[in-house]
C-alpha cells in the first residue's frame, strides 16, 4: 500500500493531517464530511500508528491504485482478470522477521482501530482482509469481514454465509487458523472484495492484474499466504464454538444493523513496522458503496451480456450505496427486451430492489435525463415488472431480518416499431456566435 500512498501523495490527492486527532470518533467524522478525498492522518492520539482512509473512494483512485489507464473501464480491467487469472498466486517466500520491525504477541492496542459512529458498539477494524485456507490443501480464501475489539487479542467478525463461512463449516467445529491483512496493494484489496467460485484463490486474479509481481510471504504460524507489501498482519484462530455479540455497527446504508451472535477469532502474533499505515474503511461511505457495489456490477454485466443484444451503461445509483437500484441503458432487438433485462438483473444480483431500463439514447448516469425518459416514455400499465417475496439483502433495514424483498422493474424503453420522432429530445443547433458565448463548440447541440 506504501506505494500507492506515494502515487497519491505526488498526484496532490493525499490529505495528509498532522494535527492530532483521536480514533474515537475524530478520524471518521472527517472520512465522513468529505467522502472523496484521500486522508492520511498522521498523529493518532491513541497510538504511534498513522491512520488512512477513504483511500479507494472513486474509481479513478482504484485505477491509479492498479496503474491501468484511466480510459479503461475498472469492470472490463476486472472481468477479464477473472476471466483469465493468472494460474499461479505469485511469488511465495518464508516468513522472515526481518522484514518487519514487530513481530510480538497480538496486542490491538498498539493499533489506531476507530470508532466510528456515535452509537456503534466500540472499536471497528474495516478494512481487514481474513486470508484463510483450508488446512492441508491449496484451497485458501480472501474476504473482508468487519472486526469488533473485545480485548487486546479477541476480535467478534461478522461472517455473511460465503466462502470464509464454507470453510469454517468443513473443518466441523475445528478452528481456523487465519491471518488478517491490513493495507496490501490495491489489486489485493480490490480481488478480495470480489465474489468469485470456491476454490478460485483471489491472489490469482490479483497477481494477474499486477502482471505476475505479487509478492508473498508465508505467515509466521501457518502456511497462509500474506503480501509482503502489506502494513499490518495479525494471526489467530477463528472459533465458531466462541460467540459474542456483534453490533451495533453502521453498515453500507447508514443505518445500523441487527446485533447478532457472531464468531470470535483470536489471536496470537501481530507483525508491523514503524512506519505502518493502518487503513480503515468508512462502513456506508462511498467508498465501501464502491467495493459492494463492482461485484454486484460484474454478475449484472455478465448476465446481460448473454440476453441483450447491446448494453450502452449500467449504473448502480450512488445514493442506493450502489447497491439497490440499478439504471440500466439497452439498445434493444427485440420489443421484449426491456423486460428480459430487468429480469435479468434480478436474477443476477440479489440485492437489486430498483432496475429502470432506459433506451440507448439516455444517459443511465444523468438521472434528471432518466426521470425526462420515465416522463415521456413510460406507461405503468404495461411497462412495470413486480416480483414479491424474493431473495433482498440483509443490509436492507426494511427486509434485515428475512432478507425477503420486493422488486421492482420499470420499463421506460420505446417500442421498436412506431413513430420514434414524437419521444426524440429536442435539439438547438449551436452557432459560432452562440457558441462561444455558452461555451460549446459550433455545429453542436
Ligand atoms: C469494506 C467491506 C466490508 C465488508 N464487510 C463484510 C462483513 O463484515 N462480513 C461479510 O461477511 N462480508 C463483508 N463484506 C463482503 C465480503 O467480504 C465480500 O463480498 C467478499 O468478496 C466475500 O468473499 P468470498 O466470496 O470469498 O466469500 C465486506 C466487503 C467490503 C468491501
């Protein structure tokens, strides 16, 4: 991550604080009242540790986090790394405690983990990534999990039924040794918020993405694969025999979620160096909206990609945390091909409550023109696809405790045959004079 800091710092989109502030509440009310800008904060009063947040809260950041062009879309750059991951996970060395200043017993805190909302139940680590693998196979998993401090070495995680989840559940009530990453390089955090099949190791695609440089080290305890260029590890034991509760904790909407029995992980060895950055993740910021929101955008891309003649843009809205509602602009071949994308979405990504399909002349991103589309081209009649009692989210408050949702699709997509001139938008064609005067080259409109 070190590096990224650097790139960010030199391009001036690093706010670095050297006014003291407190992880209690300080820190995240400034991640909070200025979602897209990058913070390092460099004097913690509650430890020697610097605190980074809102590192990745644009999709311009994630792709000079990746060095790709800015022209390349960040869904196709992470497609094709799933589709073609590299076949090995990168270069794995031994654990050598020379290269860290820390390698001491597991103390939280030494670490500047934040509070931060008013009500949530204490100190939240959110930006860790749980590296498990399944003891004596190849089969390991990277997922982020939010982490509750219950004392210097006890962690509650709230585990969503997945991968992480499928293994605790194999081993039968063993317990699983897990390292814990904080701060890898960008591909690594991108790869482990991906949901991709069992089984596929997330270092796979993220060493693709870094054309084969990803560097490894072993953990100390175990044979869990951690990167080298990673600002903290811890290493423990996560124990579905030990409970405690989890919550409340602002999630991904903003509002706080259930308090639940959840798994406990304890730990044993901790591993940094002087100069570690520890990384929090704002939970309901734009940022975590982003993170929860491409995988969503993957599963939509590839389902449409398979029943829709052309997709023109897919835009999972900001304010559903990019998460809920989806506008979806379709050049269409045939009459019923709006209904078949809606379809579609629903199916291919659980959370969706809201698709509106638009035609290929709308801008999916401008929701004033989307609203303009639904006015003039819409009929509830014929164009609304409801589907009751399925599969939502829990994260959403008005279905937590089911996850049961409603969903529903409008269809705001002209027929293909008919008089297209009545919906067409109106156009001025600019002059010179004009132009100039508006700011718009001539000939435009
Ligand atoms: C910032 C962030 C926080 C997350 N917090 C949690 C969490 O607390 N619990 C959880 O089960 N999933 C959480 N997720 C979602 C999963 O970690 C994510 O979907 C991951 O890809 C799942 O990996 P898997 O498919 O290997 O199980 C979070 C994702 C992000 C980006």
């Amino acid at each position: 991550m070190k590096d990224f800091l650097k790139r960010l710092n030199e391009t001036n989109r690093l706010k670095r604080v050297s006014k003291e502030l407190s992880t209690d509440l300080e820190i995240s009310s400034m991640l909070f009242a200025n979602q897209d800008q990058a913070y390092l904060f460099e004097k913690v009063k509650e430890s020697s540790l610097a605190v980074a947040g809102n590192l990745y809260s644009t999709p311009h950041t994630i792709k000079i986090g990746l060095g790709i062009s800015t022209s390349e879309e960040l869904a196709a750059f992470t497609s094709r790394s799933i589709d073609s991951p590299s076949p090995n996970k990168g270069h794995l060395s031994r654990f050598d405690k020379s290269s860290w200043d820390y390698s001491v017993d597991a103390d939280l805190e030494k670490l500047p983990i934040l509070k931060h909302y008013d009500r949530e139940a204490g100190h939240y680590m959110t930006a860790g990534i749980v590296a498990a693998k399944f003891p004596g196979t190849d089969l390991e998993n990277l997922s982020f999990h939010r982490m509750l401090v219950l004392s210097k070495n006890k962690l509650a995680t709230r585990i969503v039924p997945r991968h992480l989840d499928q293994i605790a559940k194999d081993m039968k009530g063993h317990k699983v040794p897990v390292s814990i990453i904080i701060g890898p390089p960008p591909a690594v955090f991108l790869s482990a918020s991906l949901q991709v099949q069992y089984g596929l190791s997330e270092y796979k695609i993220a060493n693709k993405m870094m054309n084969e440089k990803l560097e490894l080290e072993s953990s100390e305890e175990t044979d869990i694969a951690v990167p080298l260029d990673s600002e903290i590890i811890l290493e423990g034991q996560l124990d579905y025999n030990e409970l405690a509760k989890e919550g409340p904790f602002v999630d991904l909407t903003g509002t706080y979620d259930d308090v639940r029995e959840q798994p406990v992980i304890t730990l044993t060895r901790m591993h940094y160096r002087k100069d570690s950055v520890y990384q929090a993740v704002l939970a309901g910021s734009r940022e975590h909206a982003l993170f929860m929101g491409l995988p969503q955008e993957l599963k939509i891309r590839e389902a449409l990609s398979k029943s829709i003649p052309k997709v023109r843009g897919i835009n999972l809205t900001p304010s559903s945390n990019g998460y809920f509602h989806c506008v979806l602009s379709i050049e269409k071949g045939n009459d019923g091909d709006g209904k078949t994308a809606i379809l579609n979405c629903f199916a291919a990504s659980h959370p969706l409550k809201l698709v509106i399909v638009v035609d290929g002349d709308v801008d999916p991103f401008n929701l004033s023109e989307v609203e303009w589309a639904l006015a003039t081209r819409f009929q509830a009649d014929r164009g609304i696809v409801q589907i009751n009692g399925a599969r939502g989210s829990s994260l959403d408050p008005s279905s937590a405790k089911s996850a049961v949702t409603a969903k529903l699709g409008l269809d705001a997509t002209l027929p293909l045959k008919g008089d297209k001139a009545k919906f067409e938008r109106a156009r001025i064609t600019v002059s010179s004079t004009a132009g100039a005067m508006i700011g718009r080259s001539s000939g435009s409109s």
